[in-house]
C-alpha cells in the first residue's frame, strides 16, 4: 500500500495535466481537418500500440498549427546542427496536449528547430496518446464539452490519475535509441536532457520521478502543473516556466519549493503574461524571452561546451 501512496504522490503534476490544453478559447480555435502530413525523418520507437483504441492516427489544424490525436505508434524525429554546429548536447522535446493530442508543431518541430539553431540535437517525441472520439465532429463535441464543463468550475486540482505507462514507455524508448546511437548522431550521453509543454511538461516530471532508465542530464518543464512532489535521489537540474495568466499556475510554487528544499539546482521564470500554449512565444507577451533565458541557463550550467573543449 505504501508503495501505491508514493507513486501516486510521485505522479501529482500529472492530476492537472488532463485538461492542461484548457486555456482561454482563442478567437479563432476552430478545428479544421488537415490531411496527414509526410514525416520522413521519423524513426518508429516500436513500443507498440493502445490498448482499446478503435481509431487511426489522425491530423486537424487549430489556431494554425498541425495538431496529432489517436497516436497509437510513437515515433522519434531528430533535428540536426548545421554541420560543425553541434556541441554534443542533446534534448528530448515533448509536445503538449491533454494526452489527447499533440502540438506537433508549435511545441515540437519549431522548437526542435530552434535548439538545433544553438547547436543542440533535438529530438521531437511523437508519444502514444488516449483515444478520442474517431470522427472530427465527434472529438469536437468533446472538446467543446470538456471546455464548457470546466468555465463553470473553480480552478482547483482534480482527483484523476491520468495512466501514463505507455508514455513513460515511449520516453524511455527514445532515450534508450539516443544512447544506442550517440556515436552516429555525435551526441554526449552525459549531456541528453528533456524539456516538455504542458501534457509534455508533465511527461517529463513523470519521467524523472518514475524512470527507472532514462539518466536526464536536466528538464525543463514549460507552463506544466505546479504542485508539489518527492524530488527522487540525484534528480537532474531544471529550469521551469510558467506565466501568472496560466490556468496551471493559481500562485503555486509547489515544485518550486520541492527541488530548493531537496538542494537541487533551479531556475524559475514566473511572467507577466503568456497564457498557457505559447510555445516559443507569442507577440506582445513578456514570456517571449524564456527560450534565450533557456539557453542562458544551459550555457552557465556547461551544457553546451563543444566536446572537444570538455
């Protein structure tokens, strides 16, 4: 029992993290059908498929972006330095959306690109999802739903444990391929770290709380839950951001405070304003620094010294 009691303690941001795509409807928040999209340089992770799910992968477009539901097979996408760019160091990126999606592009391929800008190796985790209703009206209503029932409730954390086993799985997979092949892609095994969004935030604090495999150099979950946790022995740094304006955040520090108290590294940007889903930023938004902030961050904490000066 007491082990039960720990996990689920363990696993507390993940409470929130169900409706972490739930943010103020933007003007324009309709969901359009997008046809899928080719991903030629995705790398199937081959950890197999979702249990109880009836739908195929499928793709829509909302506030512009490509958005993912019904993954049932996670796949694995690097993002490469320039040649003679590279500085070893690599990031797992996590997409955000409820579980139920993914941002694939606003939270996954433009940041993947934007490290690989600082000569970092990134590698976008398309992770296994829960299902969603399989027709485009069907999940719609859904949403609209899930949207409607939660303006009529007071922020507050809610009693549901969100089973994240296969996402651990497919976390764990892509770091285990990383390794593997780190020589191939000129990636230091001491220097892989994981940053996440949202529902990607929240896979990532699940991966360094519970993996039993993946040795993260350090994290940085962007605008995820914010309560508190049992910071495990030898927990990796991390550098966490959230705006004031966030659904998620409610003035807690919870996580915060657990990695001061355990005599962790941290670094915390409370902004302004930014809502919740901004990605790298969006215009007029105080959070539209945390990337250069980021990469401040790791450069003091030596994480992007080329190899050869190490």
């Amino acid at each position: 029992m007491l082990i039960t009691i720990k996990n689920l303690a363990k696993s507390s941001l993940v409470v929130c993290l169900l409706f972490c795509a739930l943010a103020t409807k933007a003007q324009d928040g309709t969901i359009y059908p997008l046809e899928t999209p080719e991903e030629p340089n995705a790398i199937p992770l081959n950890t197999g498929g979702v249990k109880d799910q009836p739908a195929s992968e499928t793709w829509f477009r909302q506030w512009g972006d490509p958005m993912a539901r019904n993954i049932t097979a996670a796949t694995l996408t690097p993002f490469f330095p320039a040649p003679g760019k590279a500085n070893g160091t690599a990031v797992i990126v996590a997409p955000g959306g409820g579980f139920r999606w993914l941002s694939m592009d606003n939270e996954g391929w433009k940041v993947a690109k934007a490290l690989a800008d600082q000569g970092i190796t990134a590698f976008v985790l398309k992770y296994r999802l829960h299902p969603t209703p399989e027709s485009l009206d069907g999940f719609r209503d859904s949403m609209n739903r899930t949207f409607d029932e939660a303006s009529n409730e007071e922020p507050r954390p809610r009693p549901v444990q969100r089973d994240l086993s296969d996402q651990l799985e497919d976390a764990e997979a892509a770091y285990a391929m990383i390794v593997d092949r780190a020589e191939e892609w000129g990636v230091d095994t001491d220097r892989i770290g994981m940053i996440g969004f949202s529902a990607g935030a929240g896979l990532t604090m699940h991966c360094t709380l519970n993996s039993q495999t993946m040795k993260l150099a350090f994290i940085g979950p962007i605008y995820g839950g914010m309560g508190p946790v049992e910071v495990p022995e030898n927990a990796p740094p991390m550098f966490n951001v959230i705006a004031t304006d966030d659904f998620l955040f409610r003035g807690q520090f919870g996580i915060i405070d657990s990695w001061y108290k355990a005599g962790v590294p941290v670094e915390f940007h409370l902004y302004q304003n930014g809502g919740h889903g901004f990605g790298l930023g969006n215009p007029n938004r105080t959070s539209n620094r945390w990337f250069e902030a980021f990469m401040h961050w790791l450069d003091v904490n030596r994480f992007l010294l080329d190899k050869s000066s190490i």
